[in-house]
C-alpha cells in the first residue's frame, strides 16, 4: 500500500485544481512580499474569518490553522509539535497550536517553502472556540503585536436575534475596522467591501451546488475527503475575490460533467469503484495520514456525501449567503451562523438533515481528543442521531496533525467492522 502523503488527485482532469494550487503559490507569494511592499499582514483563523474586509482595507491574512494542516500533509507536524512540547505545551492542548507554535519556533517557513512575515495584527473572532484566544495570547507574546477581538454571542438558543447581530456590528464598526485601518494606513470604502460581498455571494452559490450533488447516486464527489480541497478558497484567503468565483464555477462545471457521465469521485487510487455506502461524517479529518484514512473509505466502496467539517468556515448550505446591501450585517450574520458556535442540538439537527437529505446509510463520528470544540458532547450526538434516524452511528478517535495519534490498524479495524455491520444490516442479518 502507498504511503504517499500529499493528496494525488490528477490534476491533468481537473482544471480547478490546478487552479487553486496557482492561487496559494501566488498569495504565499504576496505574503512573502508584503513587507517590502509596505502591506500589513493580518493573523486570523477560518470560523468567522473576515476576508472580504481584510482584502478591503489591503491587507493580506494568514490563517495558522491552514498552515498546521499543510505542516501535518507534508509530514512536518510530528518535529513542529516535539518543539512545542519542549518549550512546555502540554500534550493536551490542540494539536494545531503545537504545531503553529513549533513552525514559529522552527523559523516560520509556510507551506510553500516561503517564509511567512510577521503579523501587525492578530484579528481575533471568536466563533465558539476558548482555545482561539489562549493561542492568540502565545502569538501576541512572541509577536508584540496589537490584537483586536470581535467576540461574537454563542447561539445557545439556536436563534440569531436583533440584539446579537447589533452587538457584532457595533464591534465591527468600532473596533475591529478602526484596528485593520491603523495598520493599514487606509480607510476603508464600504462600496469595496460590498463589492467583495457580492463576489463571495456568487462562489457561495456554487459551493452549494456541489454540496448538493451528493443527492446524486453515485455522488459525484466525497463530501470530507474531496470535500476540503474544495473548502480551500472560500475558507481561507480568497473569498470575495474574482479567483473565487472563477475557481467554484469551474468546480461546478466539473461536478455538473461528472454527474452527466455517472461518475463517482476521484480518490487517491483513481476513480471510486461502485459506490456501496454513503456516510455522513462528523469531526475534523486527520492530515498526518491523509490518503491512508480515504483509501479505507474508499477502497470498500464508501463515499462521504456530506459532512460537517466542510461546514466550519462557512454553513452556505442552509441559506446564508453574503449581502453586498447590508455588508457589516451580514458579516455579523456570517460569523455567527459558524459551525462552531452553533450548540449541541443544532448540530444534532444539522447531521439529522443530512443524514437524511443524502439518504445516508451510516454516519461516522472521527472524534479529535485535542479538538474541545468538536469532541465534547460526540458521544451523546451518535446515541441522539441513532434514535432519530434510526441509522447506525460508527465512532473513531484519531487526531488533527498529531502523528503519534493516529492508530492506523485499529481505525481501518474498526471502520471495516462498521461497514461489514452496514452490509449485514442491508442483507437482513440485524434489526
Ligand atoms: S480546539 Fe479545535 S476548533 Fe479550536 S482551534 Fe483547535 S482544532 Fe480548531
């Protein structure tokens, strides 16, 4: 079996691939710039992020997370987190911290080899996750640079209200655009900003679209898998952004042909074979072994048809979409419909959908011990989903980009049970 660690989608077939590979290099490019070009550069992560400003004020963002996640599919995860423990990190804490924290001690090199500049400013948005804070506050130590938080109201009760949009919006005004604007040394044109909005609206739709192709037997894509290289742009720099939206179009066009052709989605080996199992999974993926964990979906048959994970960024597929005619609003809204600020019976209800609206044979939790913010309460969630849908529920553990955590015979054990558990139900063997 291959052990290959970066993902081998062939990009001869698929245009948008190729596409999005020239982006990154061309930002990594600007970021490696920016200094001598006299651009400030702006640290923020993917829940909440605020791209659309970022980009209207002419700053350029680094998103840590994005690079943990490359530093654990290029194998260097594994020394970057033993640095951080050395200098005291608790084996407890996230994962993508260590990991970020021992790139930064490691020399900074980003993902494309360039070295990425330091920040003038920490944009800290904080959609449900304790742990964002406490890295910011070790980045904020090392980089004596200012930060300005936009705390943004958990949605306990599952509603957004006046009061809470109100709440973001004044932040946003007050403080978080007076801060982008002081590094910046520009203001910011709100009809850019707009601009931008309307961009991200556009990609937004056709995102969608390719959630949606999953209704599709066979599905044309693996909504986790295939899923995150299909998240890259719209969650992290280039939402509201013409590369955006040329790159979700032709995504879409791709998606669209495959559908046409009866086409399953490309995995590591090629083409899926006959599609036997469509799963609904919750939980973040592990980068360290990538298209190790795929091929055992992949190789039995298994598609992912939706996931909540390709949701974090941005939750598009339940009717939210930027408004370029209410822009401070809607980022407001934006930031709190996140994923991870949605509570526990919210995200119940989100997987019943999908387990649902896909006609999902099973559904798989892939819990991340370090992950707080998605692991807690994932037990209860299977047991609640069970007995909802009446679909069996499967549960694995691993970790984000942690080496030493991914057990790689007991998850592909325990995930060729679940399946084998699936066939016997569908041949009548159990209740
Ligand atoms: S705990 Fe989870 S949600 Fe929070 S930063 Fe780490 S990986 Fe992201």
């Amino acid at each position: 079996m291959s052990t290959s660690r970066t993902p081998t989608l062939d990009p001869a077939k698929d245009r948008s691939q190729v596409r999005q590979k020239r982006m990154i290099a061309e930002h990594f490019e600007r970021l490696a710039r920016a200094k001598e070009e006299g651009r400030a550069v702006v640290y923020t992560f993917v829940p909440g992020n605020l791209t659309e400003l970022i980009g209207a004020v002419g700053t350029l963002p680094v998103l840590p997370e994005i690079n943990a996640l490359q530093s654990g599919m290029r194998g260097r995860s594994g020394a970057y987190i033993t640095e951080a423990e050395k200098s005291g990190h608790s084996e407890d804490v996230c994962t993508y911290v260590k990991c970020d924290i021992g790139m930064l001690r490691s020399g900074n090199i980003g993902p494309t080899g360039t070295k990425i500049p330091e920040p003038d400013l920490l944009l800290l948005s904080y959609t449900g996750c304790f742990t964002f804070m406490k890295w910011f506050e070790l980045l904020r130590e090392q980089y004596k640079c200012p930060v300005v938080m936009l705390h943004v109201p958990y949605q306990a009760d599952g509603v957004i209200t006046p009061e809470m949009r109100q709440y973001v919006v004044r932040q946003l005004r007050d403080k978080v655009v007076p801060a982008l604007e002081k590094v910046s040394g520009r203001r910011l044109d709100l009809d850019e900003l707009s601009q931008r909005l309307a961009l991200s609206a556009r990609a937004e739709d056709d995102l969608v679209a390719v959630w949606e192709s999953a209704r599709h037997r066979p599905s044309p894509i693996d909504g986790y898998f295939g899923g995150v290289y299909y998240i890259g742009p719209i969650f992290s720099a280039f939402r509201g952004t013409e590369d955006a939206v040329a790159y979700y179009r032709e995504l879409r066009e791709e998606i669209e042909a495959r559908v046409a052709a009866g086409e399953g989605p490309l995995c590591p080996d090629g083409p899926l074979g006959p599609e036997r199992y469509r799963l609904v999974v919750e939980g973040p993926p592990n980068w360290t072994s990538f298209n190790d964990f795929w091929r055992m979906f992949s190789r039995e048959g298994a598609v992912v048809v939706a996931s909540t994970y390709t949701r974090v960024g941005g939750l598009y597929d339940t009717g939210f979409r930027h408004d370029p005619a209410h822009p401070l609003e809607s980022l407001a809204d934006y930031c709190l419909g996140c994923y991870t600020n949605l509570s526990l019976p919210k995200r119940v209800e989100l997987l019943e959908r999908y387990i649902r609206d896909y006609q999902a044979d099973g559904f798989m939790i892939n819990s991340v011990k370090s992950c707080n913010s998605f692991s807690a309460g994932q037990l209860l969630m299977l047991r609640e989903l069970e007995k909802r849908t009446g679909v069996p529920g499967g549960f694995i553990e691993s970790d984000l980009v942690d080496p030493r955590y991914f057990g790689k015979a007991n998850i592909e054990n325990r995930i060729q049970s679940y399946l084998q558990m699936l066939e016997a139900r569908r041949q009548g063997g159990y209740a």
